[in-house]
C-alpha cells in the first residue's frame, strides 16, 4: 500500500512547481519555501493531493512504458546480459532503512531488474517498480499490470527495513467496500479449495516462511506453519493454532486494509554477506510462489 505523506519540518518535497522545503507547520497549514527562495502558507491537505496525483501520473507512465517493452524470451540455467540488473552488486548496509533516501537498490538497473532476469515464466512477463517512497520494489505480468486498481492486484515483493529484507507474495484487501477486488477474491477462493491449503502450508514449512500483514493494520505478528496446522507468532509467545488460514483472514475487520505478505524475513547481516547472489534466492521463492501468482490472477484469463 502506499506510505501516507507525513510532512516534517526541515524535510523536502515535491509539487508541480519543484522541490520545497517544509518551513513551518501549524494546524492544518504549513510555509513552504522553493529553492529559488520564494515561500507560501499552503493547506497540507492540498499538497498531500497534489503529491499523490503526482505519484499516479508517474505510476501510470512506468506502466505504459512496461507494457510497450518486448517481452524477452527467458529460459531456465540462461546466463543473462541484459542491462537490466547489471548494477547491482548486493545490498549496502546504509540500504536497510525505512525510506529510499540516497539509495538505489529499487531500480531496474540494479535489485529490481536483476531479479526480473532471473524470473522464469512460460506464461508471464514480470517487470519491477520502485514504490514510491517506500523502500520496496513490486513485480507484477506487464499485461495484468493495466487491469484495475495496481495497489489491489497480486503481485511479487522486496522490501526492507532497519534489520531485515522480506521477498515473497504479497495481496491486498481494500478496507474500501466498493473497491474492485478480483484478485484478492480470486486469491481466497483458491485459498478455500480443500487442496491449496495444505499445499501452501507446506511450502511455508519447507522453506521457512511466515505470513504477516507488514503494515500491521489488520493482524500483527508472524504466521507460521506448525504440525500441519498454522499458528500466530508474537514476541515470541505461541497463540491458539489456526485451523484454517482461509477462516481467519475471513474474520479479520473488513474495515482494516490488509496488506497479506507470504515471504522470507532475512537478517541484514546474511543479505550483505550474499551480496549479488540474493538475487538469485529471492527469483527461486517467487518461482516457487509462483502457483499464488497463477491463482489470483485467473479472473483475467
């Protein structure tokens, strides 16, 4: 989901006009000052709108170029050479924050199109974007991309914090009732099916995974798998074992967004130690999820 603009003084932004600086805040106003020295008392509702139009024009841009690139034929053990990824040579210890400043990790020269290379599909076209403002990269077919809201298709994740890089299989649920949700509803009908769920279980075993709403709006803690079963991890401390992953996300608050993460939590320390090669592990679990992907996105087939 997208970060919520939070204004601070002393921190720069962005409107049609250019860069500006947060001068002073005080009520639902705020001074802003350009870097050719002209200022102006403006309502932060209007810049927050006027950014977040921003964000959507550019976002629908990065779209339109996407889907006018050719698709490149990919084929599993192929040592690529494409552009694409060429500048990425691991993670850098000042990568692990929660903003993107003085970074460059997102882009399709680095993390977001190295991984893409490596991405093996018969059926899609995987392309990356940088989330604005948010240290994360999404990766999603460039056909589906154009179908409804982005924020609410499936898609592929990468995402750090201060201590850790999640990669995995990330679905939202809108908190807004007349939103389209096709694919999240696609995602919980196959969910649903007496098959997937001990699939999925065992995926989340056999590779470590935990579920988590990373934003922590509808659940906090880790969903683990246990016994066959699930069971929610929090500070440690074990809760009732869930019977069904399907039920429970059914009975989380319609009006909380869920942000759902299927993904690896990786240390810092084992992601800078790897370097280049993350990329490679982070391509295998999407391959892996692959069959999440498949699922959520059959509507549109």
């Amino acid at each position: 989901m997208s970060e919520k603009i939070d204004f601070k003084v002393g921190h720069k932004y962005e409107n049609m006009k250019g860069v500006y600086e947060v001068i002073s805040i005080s009520g639902d106003f705020m001074i802003i000052r350009w870097e050719n020295g002209e200022q102006t008392s403006t309502p932060i509702d209007l810049q927050r709108k006027i950014i977040e139009r921003m964000q959507r024009e550019k976002e629908e841009r990065d779209i339109k170029k996407i889907q006018n690139e050719p698709k490149k034929p990919k084929h599993k053990n192929k040592k690529f050479t494409s552009k694409h990824g060429a500048e990425f040579k691991g993670f850098k210890e000042s990568d692990f924050k929660k903003n993107v400043t003085e970074t460059n990790w997102r882009s399709r020269s680095c993390l977001g199109g190295a991984v893409t290379e490596r991405l093996y599909s018969d059926r899609f076209n995987f392309n990356s974007w940088a989330v604005y403002r948010m240290p994360a990269i999404h990766w999603t077919d460039v056909k589906h991309l154009g179908r409804d809201d982005i924020w609410l298709q499936a898609k592929f994740f990468a995402q750090v914090d201060e201590n850790y890089l999640y990669y995995g299989f990330y679905i939202e649920r809108s908190d807004n009732p007349t939103d389209v949700k096709n694919d999240w509803n696609t995602f919980i009908s196959w969910l649903e099916d007496a098959k997937n769920e001990p699939w999925l279980n065992e995926i989340v075993s056999e590779h470590n995974l935990g579920i988590y709403d990373l934003e922590e709006k509808s659940f906090s803690g880790t969903i683990k798998s246990f016994n066959e079963k699930w069971k929610m991890y929090n500070n440690k401390i074990h809760s009732e074992e869930m019977l069904s992953l399907s039920n429970f996300l059914d009975k989380l608050p319609k009006k909380c967004w869920l942000d759902l993460h299927i993904a690896k939590k990786v240390n810092k320390d084992e992601v800078l130690i790897k370097g280049e090669k993350i990329a490679d592990d982070i391509s295998a679990l999407f391959e892996i999820l692959m069959p999440l992907y498949e699922a959520s996105t059959a509507h549109a087939t």
